[in-house]
C-alpha cells in the first residue's frame, strides 16, 4: 500500500507573505500527520523564500513519521542534512528564479558530484532520494549514484492540456517506475499531483510513496488541512 508524504512549503509561503509567525509550518505537519499523513516534506532553499531553518530544526524534533529533506547538492546543504539527520534527503535542481521545481534532476549530466552528495548523506546516516524524470539515462545514472530512491517527475503530466497528452506521459511514468524498480531502486512520484490526476495510478504496485502539497494546501484553504490530508490519504491507499 502507498502512503502520502505531505510537503508543508506552501504553509510557509503563506507565514513569509507577511513576515509574521502564522500560519506555523510546524504545527501543520503534526495536523498533517494526525490526519493520516506517513511523512512530511520540506524544500529548504538557497533563498530561504519558505522553510526557515527554524523550522527544519523544530520539525527534526516533532515529526512522528519520516522528514525528508528536500535539498540542491550545494555544501552548505549537505552540512545542514548532515547536523539535521532527517529521515530521507532528496536532492533537487533549484534556480533562484522558478516558482517551483521545473523538471527532474540531470544526474547523468553531473553523476560524480551527485554521487559524492549521496556518499556524505550516507555516511551522515541519511537514505538518499533523487528527483529525476522518466528517462532511462537519468533512472540509470541515479542507480549509478547508488542512491536508495529516486522520486519520478510527475509535473509534465500533472500539466498536460489534454486527456491524450495525459495518457502519453502517463505511459512513459509507467516505464519509468518499473524500469527503476528493475535496477533496484525504490520509488516515489511526485509534483504537481492533485485529487483528480492521481486516480490514474492505481495499481501501479512499485510506487511506496505519494508526495504531494500545492494541491493540499490549497484545498486546505476551503476545507481545512486535516480534512484535505484525509481525502488525499484515502485516494492514495486506495492505488
């Protein structure tokens, strides 16, 4: 059965907009986590735009389930990973200025430095998770890395204009998790995800974890965040 992982980014974006202290990104992953949430994600950036290291600090300490760090393969991360010790890092490409993560992660294109990453997170005792898209050289090159997970990029299908587009790059989805899971690797998908586009998955038995948090924050908004966690929760388990 899959789980979710709730990523909170979103609830510090809306704290930043002001400057203040609320809504606290703390508290909703312990709401996250009562209403059924398996793990809770968070994005600390170069710019600090949302996830302050305050809260990554306070959220090592809370979290009942699994933190995962999202995190670029800079230094200054690989150290913060490494005083922080969460559950699970997954290295990500950042540009200062996108709105959010654009596409996967081009291991192949730079497999010794990410490698290095993925040796340092391990001997800080930290699982290691890629953010790749569905290409066979990318799932490859993440093997080659030996990282434990890679993350497949749902984004593009989460965009497509029309129901054909969506089935397309839904296929090529497909073959990239099994081609993942031949080689070894663990797998989760995520970006872009929402009430409606996940039904599709169902049945795909390799993916073990759902990240999802625009989608679920925004319905937040209207509904409330445990009643938004819980129906994502139960869509998921029912894949």
């Amino acid at each position: 059965m899959a789980r979710l992982a709730v990523n909170i980014d979103h609830v510090a974006t809306l704290r930043q907009a002001r400057g203040g202290a609320d809504p606290d990104p703390v508290a909703a992953a312990a709401l996250a986590e009562l209403a059924g949430a398996e793990g809770i994600i968070v994005h600390l950036r170069e710019d600090r735009r949302h996830i302050q290291d305050r809260d990554l600090r306070l959220l090592k300490e809370t979290v009942k389930t699994e933190l995962n760090l999202e995190m670029a393969a800079t230094e200054e991360m690989i150290r913060i990973a490494g005083e922080t010790k969460p559950y699970m890092s997954t290295l990500v490409p950042e540009k200062r200025q996108e709105l959010t993560t654009e596409g996967g992660l081009d291991v192949a294109g730079q497999k010794e430095h990410i490698g290095r990453t993925v040796k340092s997170l391990h001997e800080a005792g930290i699982l290691v998770s890629l953010f790749v898209d569905a290409e066979p050289d990318q799932i490859q090159a993440a093997k080659d890395t030996g990282a434990d997970f890679v993350e497949i990029h749902t984004g593009h299908y989460a965009d497509a204009r029309t129901d054909e587009e969506a089935g397309r790059l839904f296929k090529k989805i497909t073959a990239g998790v099994k081609a993942a899971a031949s080689l070894g690797l663990r797998v989760n998908l995520g970006h872009g995800l929402n009430y409606v586009n996940i039904r599709r998955f169902a049945g795909l038995t390799e993916v073990e974890e759902y990240s999802i948090g625009h989608s679920i924050i925004s319905r937040a908004v209207l509904v409330g965040l445990e009643r938004a966690v819980r129906d994502m929760a139960e869509l998921v388990r029912a894949l």
